[in-house]
C-alpha cells in the first residue's frame, strides 16, 4: 500500500495507522481489560505515546497551534472552491489569506492537505474539432511567440473556445486576454460561433481601455479574418498578428487560459441544468479567476491584483519562466536539422 506513494503520503498513512491503533488499544482495554502495557509492546508503540495522545490535559505546542491555524484554513479554501488548489495554489492562497503567520512552505500545506484527503480535482477535456474555412484577409504572425509583455495593453490576445454540458445548448465563449498579466481584458458568451460573439468582446475590450493600441493576436478563424474586422482594429490604432495554419501554439496563452477556465467551471459548479445556469457559471468562475486564483508568476497575486498594481503604475517586470522541456525539444530538432544538411553537402 505504501510502496509508490510520495515521502510525505507515506508519513501521512502511517501516522492513520498509529491513531488507529491507539485507538484499537484503548477499546481494548475497556472491552476486555487488556494490559496497555503489552498490547503497546506488542503493537511496537511506545507507552508514553500512547498516553500523550489521550492526555486531555495536555497543551499542544507552538508549532501544533499554527498548523491547527494553517489546517483550519487549508479546508476553508477546499469547502469554497471544491478542492480546485493543488498544494502550490494552496499555499499561495495560504500565504495570501493569512498574512500576519510567518511565510507558510508547501510540503507543510502538502502535509495537511495529505492528512484531510485534499487534493486538486480538475477534469480533462477533449480537444474539439473545427471545420476549417477560407480567410478573407490574412496577417502575418508578428508575435512570433514572444508572449512576454512590458506593460498592460501592449499584447493582446483571442480566441473562441466551446463550453459544453450534456443536455445543455453549447456556450461559446471569446476572450480578449492581456499578455502583461493574463487578465481578460473583455469577453462575450452566446449561443452561436458568429461575428456578434467576437465583436461583443473586441468592443468590451476598447470600452474598458480605448486609449489601448496593442498587438491583437489570434488564430485564422473566419471571424477574425473578415475585412471589416480588420478596418476596425486599423482605426482603433492595433496592429493584427495572426497563428500560423495549424500552429495552435502560436496562440498558447490563449489556449491554455481557455483550458484552465473550463476546468474551474466544471470544479466550481459542478451542478448547472440550464443555459442561463451555464452562462452565470462560466462569469462566476472568470470572476474567481480575476480575484481568487494566485499565480506563481506574480509572485502569489491574482490577475485581477495585478492589473490594480499596474494601473497605479507600479509596473512589475515578470517574464514566463523558461520551460527546458520544450527548450531541449527543439534543440534536438535543430541539431537533427543540422546532421541532415552535413549529410547532403557531403
């Protein structure tokens, strides 16, 4: 049962297995009137243990009381968001909810959490297929995959992902998103995969900040290659950047916030058995994302707390960490290039 499972899962299980047996022995002792003493020796457990355990008199320690604090609040947060926080998320939402402890570590928050049988519960989805159309107007992808951003509203972002429930009509949700501080700068959700859905956001977006002239990125859907659409981000002063044809990639950002926010909704709100249901969830869990989700990034600060501390200009340099996976995979496809190439000249 132990053998595979993490150091401190293993400590957790064995130490269900002592209070068990402490358990087990006081029983026992007050069905049958069994000796503590040689039921202890027998269990391999030392008698004092035995004895402290069930001391009601016994005041716990400093560090007993601050993981009681720490416990405490681990379940609130998991009872809130239905055990969305793995423990990096977790400690993060510690550290932030709990400002006056002293700076909480995870292996402590995994160690509780451990010990309450919490863990993250997200569900994974299956890519949805789309039929491919022909663009009216193309742009050339001037991002380039520097998804990094100096300052607010210098990159933006989009797509169209759906939400799907059984039973349900389908949500289609478009999000423009800031690059700076992954904040979703505006959004739309409709029935339909139409123009309206896009225009719907595009222009949340240039309300909230139409001083705005950032980089507009997005994939080569028909919505997006329209020559309407592009006359409107020329007069609002963006330049549109475009995805390659099946370089998903290209928009990665975009695509994984999507699939993070599709996650929460099912963890947050399980229960939905309308389209209008559907449609407030899938807000409510953009607004927890703004305002309750942390990000290692930004150093435990949600989006939402990013983007006030940038508006006051208070601008924090906070570049994507580089990923040495991805980086060691395309150096191998760079060195395969360059044996091929010697092989030919020679």
């Amino acid at each position: 049962m132990l053998a595979g499972q993490p150091k401190y899962r293993q400590a957790v299980i064995r130490r269900r297995w002592k209070l068990e047996t402490y358990h087990l022995i006081r029983d026992c002792h007050q069905k049958y009137n069994w000796k503590i003493n040689l039921m202890c020796k027998w269990a391999k457990i030392a008698r004092s243990a035995y004895y402290k355990y069930f001391d009601t008199k016994r005041e716990p320690g400093e560090r007993e009381k601050r993981d009681r604090r720490i416990e405490a609040k681990i379940i609130e947060i998991a009872q809130s968001n239905n055990s969305l926080f793995g423990t990096e998320k977790m400690t993060m939402a510690v550290n932030r909810q709990m400002p006056d402890e002293k700076p909480i570590y995870h292996k402590t928050v995994y160690r509780l959490m451990c010990i309450n049988s919490i863990s993250s519960q997200k569900p994974r989805y299956k890519k949805p297929k789309f039929k491919h159309t022909t663009p009216e107007k193309i742009a050339e992808n001037k991002l380039k995959r520097d998804f990094n951003a100096s300052k607010p509203n210098e990159k933006w972002c989009t797509d169209i992902t759906e939400v799907v429930v059984q039973g349900l009509p389908k949500a289609y949700l478009c999000t423009v998103l800031d690059l700076y501080d992954r904040y979703p700068v505006g959004y739309a959700i409709s029935k339909r995969n139409d123009v309206a859905l896009v225009q719907t956001a595009y222009e949340q977006a240039v309300k909230t900040y139409p001083n705005a002239h950032p980089l507009f990125h997005s994939d080569r859907g028909f919505q997006f290659t329209r020559a309407p659409f592009q006359n409107q981000l020329g007069e609002q002063g963006m330049t549109q950047s475009m995805s390659r044809v099946g370089c998903c990639i290209d928009n990665g950002p975009m695509e994984g916030w999507q699939g993070i926010i599709k996650e929460m909704r099912v963890v947050l709100h399980p229960q939905v058995v309308s389209y209008d249901e559907l449609n407030a969830s899938i807000c409510k869990t953009i607004d927890y994302y703004i305002n309750e989700d942390p990000q290692k990034r930004f150093n435990g600060l949600t989006a939402g707390e990013m983007r006030k501390e940038a508006m006051r200009g208070n601008i924090k340099n906070c570049p994507i960490a580089p990923n040495h996976r991805i980086e060691g995979y395309w150096k191998t496809i760079k060195e395969k290039k360059i044996r091929e190439a010697k092989k030919i000249l020679s």
